[in-house]
C-alpha cells in the first residue's frame, strides 16, 4: 500500500512500482548552514549588545563598527532581520519536500502536490518517450539527481512532462522503472505478462 501517495489514486489492476519524495540532502543543507553561521553572527552581536561571552574575533570585530551603530543595536537588529529570512527560506524549502511525491505505477508516473488541496498530474507510461538524469558529482556520491520525462502529446491539463525533477534520491532506479513500466506495458497489449522486475531499493 501507498505511504505518500494517496492510495484511491491507484485504479483496479494498477501496482504501485515507487513512490519517492526528493532527498533532505537537496532541500535542506543550504539553509540549515546559512542559519548556523548567523546564528553565530547574532550572538556575536548580541555580544556587543548585552554584555554577554565574547565570541572569539567576531565580539571584538562589532565593537570597532563607528558610534552609528549605539552598542551594536542596529547590527544586532540586522543580523536578526536576515535571521528571520533565513528561518522563511527554510520553511519554504520544507512545504516543497512534504508536499511533493514523485511516483511510478505500472501505468502511470504521478506527481502529487499540495497540503490542504491535493493535485495530481500524470503522464501514461505508454505516452513517455525518454527518461533523462543529470547529476553532478556531488550529487553523484550523496545518490541523487535530476529527473525528466519526456512525454509526446499534450495529454490535457493534468499532463506533465519535459520538467525538471530535482532531488530525486536513485534517479537511475527511477528512469529503469519507468521505462521497465513503459515496456512492461507494450508487452500486456500485446497479450504477453507484466513484468517490472525486481523493485530497486529504497531510502
């Protein structure tokens, strides 16, 4: 049974191959380092500010800044400012990973979207005409990627298709999935069985 992927989605006959959201290493490193350092460059404000530990050459550093900035108030308010925008990037950078599911079925590749109001787009595997990945080689080593599905017609408006899937964690289990379902699919028309194979493992 689906875990991320709402399971009435699924019609009769159809099995679910893989459902994945984009890895935390994608989404998450990035803000969680910008927080760190100023959660530094806070303290070393508020340093200035309050009185408290000095924070080694930062502390030192603020209290230089000329008699514009009254005991570091307006640097430390600063520093904060940024802070606050940060903690929003993060949030934002959370709801894109919750609220998005990338998954394969013998018939379909579905992305769901949203938290309160669910959207679902899909692509036909018989319609996907080629299954790209592209990583770096960063991404090569912490096993993740970027997806895209090519897909011929316009297929209405909850088609998908020639977009860009980032963070996608074992994008080539992803692609072989996909085209084993495509084949798979070319096969049962043509009155043979089913068959994807083994499933590929999983996070």
């Amino acid at each position: 049974m689906p875990k991320l992927l709402r399971s009435a989605l699924l019609a009769d006959q159809e099995a679910l191959l893989r459902e994945t959201r984009a890895t935390k290493l994608y989404f998450f490193p990035g803000p969680i380092l910008v927080l760190i350092v100023l959660g530094i460059l806070d303290y070393a404000a508020a340093s200035v500010r309050y009185g408290w530990g000095a924070f080694p050459g930062l502390t030192a550093l603020f209290e230089k800044i000329p008699s514009g900035n009254p005991q570091g108030t307006y640097l430390l308010i600063f520093f904060l400012f940024v802070t606050l925008l940060a903690v929003i990037w993060l949030i934002v950078r959370y709801l894109r990973w919750i609220t998005n599911v990338y998954a394969v079925t013998t018939h379909r590749v579905i992305v769901q979207s949203g938290i309160l109001g669910r959207q679902f787009d899909e692509i036909p595997v018989g319609q996907v005409r080629g299954v790209d990945v592209h990583q770096s080689v960063l991404q090569r080593l912490l096993r993740y990627g970027t997806v895209r599905v090519s897909a011929e017609g316009g297929g209405g408006p909850r088609s998908i298709g020639n977009e860009d899937w980032e963070g996608i964690p074992h994008p080539f289990d992803f692609q072989r999935l996909i085209e084993s379902a495509n084949q798979g699919l070319s096969r049962a028309n043509a009155g043979g069985n089913w068959n994807a194979g083994p499933s590929p493992p999983r996070l």
